[in-house]
C-alpha cells in the first residue's frame, strides 16, 4: 500500500509539473472577464489531445477520433484569436476607408485635471448600415463557431477515450 501511495506521488508530481510547463503560455493570458481566453485554453488542450492521438492512433477508429479533435481544436484557435469582427469588415474598410471616428476635446476635466473627449462618428448613413451589418455579420459566425464546437463536444467528447 504505501509502495502504491509514493508511485502514485511521483506520478502525480511528474506530470503535474509537466502540464504545468505545457499549459504556461495558455495560462499566462487567462483573464477572467474573457471568453477568448477560455478557448486559447481549450485549444491547448486539444493541441496536447491531438498530438497524443496521432501518436496513440493504433485503434479502430483512430482517424475519426484525430479529425475530430482538429475541428474542435481549429475552432477553439479560431475563437480565441477572435479575428471575426476584422474578417467581417475588410470589405468594409476596402469601399468606405477608415472607420470615420475622431476624438474631441470636450470642455471638462476629470478629478485629477485631465482633458476629456468624446467620440464623434464622422460616417454618413451608408456607411454606419455596412458597418452594423459587417458587425452583425461577425456576430453571427462567432455564433456558428461556437455552436459547432459544443455540438462536436456534446456529441463526441465521451468517445474519444472509449
């Protein structure tokens, strides 16, 4: 019993340490007031998964389990970068230019005496329409990405290690 107990101690403080290592960089951006983070952590995880499967890929459904992991981990790196609102308005920016926002010194002061401004949106209707479409448009692939990936998760996650 206590030869289990010192095996099962040195297991635990090898590998613990070791996933300490791996995880590091994903940890070291965990903020708690952004979803973006939890899937850079996620996507770790699946990149760590991903790698031990195609090492591990002796079993019959070996391949599709591999495939499965990729997606779930593509879109966990996907929706950690969170590059959808800049996807979305590239042809945006191509046809309207710069956003059209400037910032205007407003006649008040903070508490520690500092000049406040204020935002003034210079695009005319058109444009603010093909930005709040472009936006919505974002909005809903982030939407998309999401609901695949625990879709994929819920239906799939229990038979990775069956």
């Amino acid at each position: 019993m206590m030869n289990y107990k010192i095996k099962s101690l040195y297991y635990n403080i090898k590998h613990g340490l070791s996933n300490i290592i791996k995880y590091l960089p994903a940890i070291w951006h965990q903020r708690e007031w952004s979803s973006d983070t939890t899937f850079i952590l996620l996507h770790r995880k699946f990149e760590l998964m991903e790698e031990s499967f195609i090492k591990n890929s002796n079993y019959v459904k070996a391949k599709r389990d591999i495939k499965q992991i990729k997606i779930a981990n593509n879109l966990c790196k996907r929706l950690g970068d969170d590059g959808y609102l800049d996807n979305a308005t590239r042809r945006y920016e191509e046809r309207f230019g710069e956003w059209g926002f400037d910032f205007e010194e407003i006649p008040i002061m903070d508490k520690d005496g500092n000049s406040l401004y204020q935002l003034i949106d210079n695009r005319d209707e058109l444009s603010k329409k093909a930005y709040m479409r472009a936006s919505a448009h974002s909005k809903y692939l982030r939407k998309q990405d999401i609901d695949m990936l625990f879709d994929l998760l819920k239906k799939d996650i229990e038979k990775w290690w069956h």
